[in-house]
C-alpha cells in the first residue's frame, strides 16, 4: 500500500447513533482501520475515535471500497454485533461494476480462498485448502456501450477480498481493482467501483431490526 494519501477529512458521515452503535459511511481510499507504518494511521475507526472515545471497530471494509459500516459503543454492544458478523446474521449488500457482460441474471458464485502468502495482501482460489466462500449476485444493468455490468451482490461469507477475487475468477473482474484486474480494466474507472450499500442487523440492546441504506457514488 505503498503512497498512501487517505481522502481529506471534511467531517464523518454518520448515519445513524445512539448509546450503543455507530453506523457510517467510509469514503473510498480511506482505510478502515490503522495500517503497518506511520504514514498509515489514519483511517475511519482514528476519525471516528477523535469524536467518539469509546467507539470500537466491528468489521471492516477494504480501503478502496466505499460505504457502510457499523461501530459499537461499548464493549456490551461489541460482543454483541462481533456474535452476528460470526453467525452470519448481519445481512449485507454491495454495488459493483464489473468488466464485460454477465449474462446469467442471478447466481452464487463459490470459490474456497486462502492468503496468497507470498503474494500478501492478495488472495487466491484455492479447492484443497480455502475456506469456504459464496457470494450471491444478480444483474441491475448492462451498459453495452461501455462492455461493463452494474450487480448486486449479497457474501454469504466475509472473506477478504472475497467479492474482488470471486468476480475476478468468474472472469468480470470490478472496474478499477488494482490488485486483481488486468491493466485494461484498471483503467476504466479512477477508483474500485465498489459499495456497500446496504446493511441490516438486529440491535443489540433492543433487538429491534435496523436497515441502512447508502446511495451508491458511481
């Protein structure tokens, strides 16, 4: 990650608080957590913890990816929404643009990852040793000018890179990926055009079903 220059911090989106969670939307560049090295601390949970002292990261997204996120606000509600991430109870859903046309209308994509170690941070398919990984999609547009396709996509699973490497594989890698796509598709967008769109829970005090939606930016 070398040249690291985070986007200017003009102020947190924040979308929803109360006593107990925090839910944000990350802009694109931006890490969600501190990276290895001191030109690499600043990053959405140091901005938010500036405002919010006790404020504690849940999950994350990838530096290039843009949207929503969730932050607790004690360590009674950490535990909590870290025990929905694990069980898979956080539903979550991106935007992406990918390269060509994707003619089946919806589908599961499942490709078991693992740490391409000599290769970090990338990730790779691998059928003997990865964890298993299932993203669900279905096609929004066909832009036939453009040779690109705009999906919906829902992980079951919360591996890294999960939906960059899973698109890849099933040869529609998103526009702008600079760790997985060709030079070619790199070129067609000045960031990864990818967001996470929505993000739904159930609050971990009051167990009443949250749902937040962001607008996508591309």
């Amino acid at each position: 990650m070398s040249g690291y220059t985070p986007p200017p911090h003009t102020g947190l989106n924040i979308l929803y608080q109360d006593d107990e969670l925090l839910v944000l939307d990350k802009p694109s560049g931006l890490l969600s957590v501190p990276g290895r090295g001191s030109d690499r601390q600043d990053c959405l949970t140091l901005r938010v913890q500036a405002a919010y002292p006790e404020a504690i990261n849940v999950h994350r997204l990838d530096m290039e990816t843009s949207g929503l996120m969730v932050m607790a606000r004690s360590k009674s509600a950490h535990r909590q929404l870290s025990r929905l991430f694990q069980a898979r109870e956080v539903h979550k859903h991106y935007v992406a643009v990918v390269d060509g046309r994707v003619e089946q209308r919806a589908g599961e994509i499942d490709f078991p990852l693992i740490a391409d170690w000599p290769n970090r941070p990338r990730q790779k398919v691998d059928y003997e040793n990865g964890k298993p990984s299932r993203t669900r999609f279905s096609v929004m547009h066909h832009d036939a000018r453009k040779n690109t396709t705009r999906l919906d996509l829902a992980p079951e699973t919360g591996r890294t890179h999960q939906l960059r490497i899973h698109l890849k594989t099933l040869g529609h890698a998103i526009l702008g990926d600079r760790l997985y796509a060709g030079k070619a598709v790199q070129e067609k967008a000045d960031r990864l055009l990818l967001h996470a769109t929505s993000l739904s829970f159930m609050h971990p005090v009051s167990g009443e079903c949250l749902c937040f939606m962001s607008d996508v930016p591309f």
